[in-house]
C-alpha cells in the first residue's frame, strides 16, 4: 500500500490563529511588540531566515521561549482549530487506499491532541512531530523515520504540505510531493489551489 506524508498546520488543518497568538504572547514577554497574523504565518514557513533571531531575537530558542510557548499552546491550541474545507471526506476517502501519516514540525503531543478534536487523528498510523527527531523539516530526518516505521519504498510515497520547508524535506529524502495553496504560505507557482486537485494529483500517482 502506498503511504502519503501530510504536513497538519496550514494542510490538514488551519491553527493559525492559536500559532500567531502564541507568538506574539511568547514576543510580549520578551518585551517585543505583537506581529500581524499573515505575516508572521509566512515567517514560520520560511526556511530562509532563523525563526528565533526572527521573533525573539536570540540565535537560538531559549529554554524561556519554549516554555512561554508550550504552556500557552498547550492551554490555547484548539481555539479557533477548524478542518480545511473538504479535507474531512478527503481523508476518510484516502483512508480506504493509502497508509496515512502526519510528519509536523509542532510538538507531536500538540499534534495528536489537535487532530484527535477534529475527529481525524484515527486515520492516521504515524504522528511525528519535532520532538520525534533531531532535525525538523526541511531535513529529511522526519520523512526518513515514517518510511522506515512503515518499511514503504520512496517511489511508494508522497509528502503533501503548504510551506517549501515541506517540499524540501519530501526532495531532500527524494520522494514526490505536492505544494498545497490553501495554508499559511501564498505561492505564486507551483501549488495546487483545490482539494479537489490535490486528490486527482494523488490517485494520478498511484494508479496510473
């Protein structure tokens, strides 16, 4: 059976005012002023800069900073959580043909918790978040661990995400992948608009 990598925030679901309040709870903290939504959605899906220099001003992520964050997404993650438009029946249809899994680069305890309130946490074998690996996405560790828990061939998978961290991580564990529209990132080119093209993309694969 042929296994299919979702990304969750800005794919499967859309967290994004939870993530941004966070932030800017995290930023408040640390004496910084709050950021606009959609910008500050795009910075977390930009592999080109160092989010925490970005947002909080230091080279790396302070034990401070982690904790500010996890104790108030922890308290906050479901707020406003909703399932993209379409993306329910979309999984319960791949469901019936394809092993199903979650490679995130949130907290994979966050992760399930959020998926398992939208009733689709069920469908899916694996759930791995950062905290599961050395190196989150772009680094192809994450797509490398699900392949291996579920002994699939790269020619039998596809990763399918809203961000280019996600497409790096599908190129760089050399497996297809699918750049979604709908998420927190605006691409120009190169991405699909539609659930309903992402399913067509997906059984083009698979059952030609």
């Amino acid at each position: 059976m042929a296994l299919l990598i979702f990304d969750m925030d800005g794919t499967i679901l859309d967290s994004g005012t939870a993530i941004v309040n966070t932030i800017n709870h995290v930023r408040e903290a640390l004496g910084f002023e709050k950021l606009e939504k959609h910008y500050a959605l795009e910075k977390v899906n930009d592999p080109n800069i160092n989010a925490s220099k970005f947002f909080y001003g230091t080279d790396d992520f302070t034990l401070q900073q982690k904790e500010l964050f996890e104790e108030h997404y922890n308290a906050n993650c479901l707020n406003g959580l909703e399932l993209y438009d379409g993306m329910a029946k979309l999984i319960d249809d791949l469901n019936q043909e394809f092993t199903l899994t979650v490679a995130t680069n949130a907290n994979s305890v966050f992760a399930k918790k959020m998926l398992d309130h939208l009733e689709v946490g069920k469908y899916f074998e694996t759930i791995l978040g950062f905290d599961s690996v050395k190196q989150a996405k772009p680094h192809p560790e994450m797509v490398y661990k699900i392949l291996d828990t579920h002994n699939i061939q790269k020619e039998k998978a596809q990763l399918i995400g809203d961000s280019h961290k996600d497409i790096m991580a599908a190129t760089n564990a050399g497996i297809d992948s699918v750049l979604v529209n709908w998420g927190f990132s605006n691409h120009e080119e190169d991405a699909i608009s539609s659930i309903e093209e992402l399913e067509k993309k997906i059984f083009e694969k698979f059952k030609a």
